[in-house]
C-alpha cells in the first residue's frame, strides 16, 4: 500500500496552496471564533483538512484524506452554507462500515481519489443560540487511481453511483457548550448497474465543551447504517472524543483537533477504531 503515503502529500501541498484575500474588519474574540469552529451553520469560510485512520478491520487498515472546503452564500435573511468534500482514500481491500464506502467492492488493495460529496444547507440567519439548517446532498462516483495505469476508474474506491437525499443541522450553543445533530440520508439514483444500490444513513451527534485560552473537548461520533445490509451487519457505532485548540490570529484562526473512537457496534469486516487529525483555516465571517 505505498500509495496510501500519496495521500498524505496531497493533504501538505494543499495545505501549502491556501491563499485567502482576508477583508480588513474588526477582529473576533477567541471566544466566537470557537463558537464559529464548532457549529457547522457559521457562515464562516473555512477549509478544513482532515486526516482518519481506520484500524483493526480483518482485511487491514484504512486511511482517509479528506479536502472539505466550506463556503457560505448570503441570501437575505438566509445562509446557504455548501460544503464539498474530497476524499482520498487507501483501502487493502474489502472494509465495511465506513461512510465513505457504502457498498465496498472486492480487490487486492488501491489508493486514490474517492466518492465526491457536496452538501447545500438552507439556514436562516440567527443572532441567537440556536440553529437548524437542512438541504439536500449528493454523492459523485468520482473515484480514481492514483497510479497512472490504463484503467483510470476503481471499484474499490466508491460506490460507483450517483446518490442524493435530505441533510438536516440543528445545534445549540448556551455557555461554554456546543451541542448538535448532523444527519443524512442518501440513495443511489444511477451508475454502474454492476454495482449494489446504496441506501445509507450517517448520524453524527456532537458535542463541544470550551475550556480556557482556545481549548476544547469534543466528541463527534460518525454513527453509520447501511440500509441494504442484514440487520446484524448494518450499524457502525462508535464511542470516544478528543481535544481541541484554536489559535485566534487578528481576523482569522486556525482550529485544531485529535480524536479517537472505539467501534462499540460494527458489521462484519469493520475496523475496531479509528484515530481523526483535523486542521481547520478559518476566514471571516460572511456578515
């Protein structure tokens, strides 16, 4: 699996290659941009990088780059906050109960760009503590090697269908705490007729508890459910958490994170944990 080290290259030179025109007004506190960082609703422009590592799954382990830009759009009293997420992924073969792989097909091992997602949520603007937003969202098959090989498509990196369905927010922020919900639905619509249809639920309830000078504990368990499995093969639910620090700089931040989860329920040829690195650069706000 030496291409897997390509998609820790491709996290650093995109990193490297981030240039942001930041507007000149007033800075925010360490305060709201914590805030800001912990609720997926903010219409803040950010990119977070994220780095995860599946381990313990019969066939091996699986490592997932992830690139998921976020950038918001003013609509009057609304937001729409769209969020595109590319994920490179190294897979030594078949690893069920993970998002990104609905329906993993059989192989001897690849690495290379995965299934696309982009998120649209619809939120009305809030000077208060609550927040609830909801959109549709989609899956491109747009999996590829990242060798250069004659076949430039792999099956064992996506679904290899077009998938849609509803995405739902809702988090609260009273204090030092932020606590929400993020769901989606998805079902595959078209695509290769030789691969299984999807239908998957991911759940992912959060929570945020700021401490002093930037830091943070957090949990955000990645709850998976594969509705075309077997009752006994169909949820992934992990349990754990991590810590975070933002660093506030004048009028954008930097906000960092590692966490780790135990699989207290997974379907046959599932990892047992998983270990998130997360670096998130942060822009002002939209207003």
């Amino acid at each position: 699996m030496k291409n897997c080290n390509n998609i820790g290259v491709l996290l650093l030179l995109s990193l490297l290659g981030i240039q942001a025109a930041v507007a000149e007004e007033a800075t925010k506190s360490p305060e709201n941009w914590l805030k800001s960082a912990q609720n997926p609703l903010a219409p803040v422009l950010s990119v977070p990088l994220t780095y995860t590592h599946h381990g313990g799954a019969d066939n091996g382990d699986v490592s997932i780059g992830s690139i998921q830009p976020i950038i918001p759009v003013s609509l009057g009293e609304w937001n729409m906050i769209n969020q595109l997420s590319l994920n490179f992924i190294g897979t030594p073969g078949v690893v069920t109960g993970i998002s990104e792989l609905p329906e993993p097909f059989p192989g001897s091992g690849v690495a290379g760009l995965a299934d696309t997602n982009f998120t649209s949520l619809f939120t009305p603007v809030s000077s208060g503590n609550i927040y609830w937003g909801v959109g549709p969202t989609f899956v491109f098959p747009t999996d590829t090697l990242l060798s250069d090989t004659e076949d430039r498509r792999s099956r064992e990196l996506g679904s290899g269908k077009f998938s849609v369905g509803p995405a739902l927010v809702f988090v609260v922020q009273p204090g030092p705490w932020s606590i929400g919900l993020k769901s989606r639905q998805i079902w595959s619509v078209v695509g290769n007729d030789s691969r299984n249809d999807v239908s998957q639920l991911v759940v992912e309830p959060f929570a945020n508890y700021n401490l002093d000078e930037g830091w943070y504990l957090t949990t955000n368990m990645d709850t998976v459910a594969n509705w075309n499995s077997s009752s006994d093969n169909r949820w992934t639910v992990p349990v754990g958490g991590g810590v975070g620090k933002l660093f506030a700089l004048d009028n954008y931040a930097v906000n960092t994170k590692l966490e780790g989860y135990y699989n207290a329920v997974k379907p046959d040829y599932a990892p047992d944990w998983s270990l998130n690195f997360t670096l998130q650069l942060m822009l002002p706000d939209l207003y």
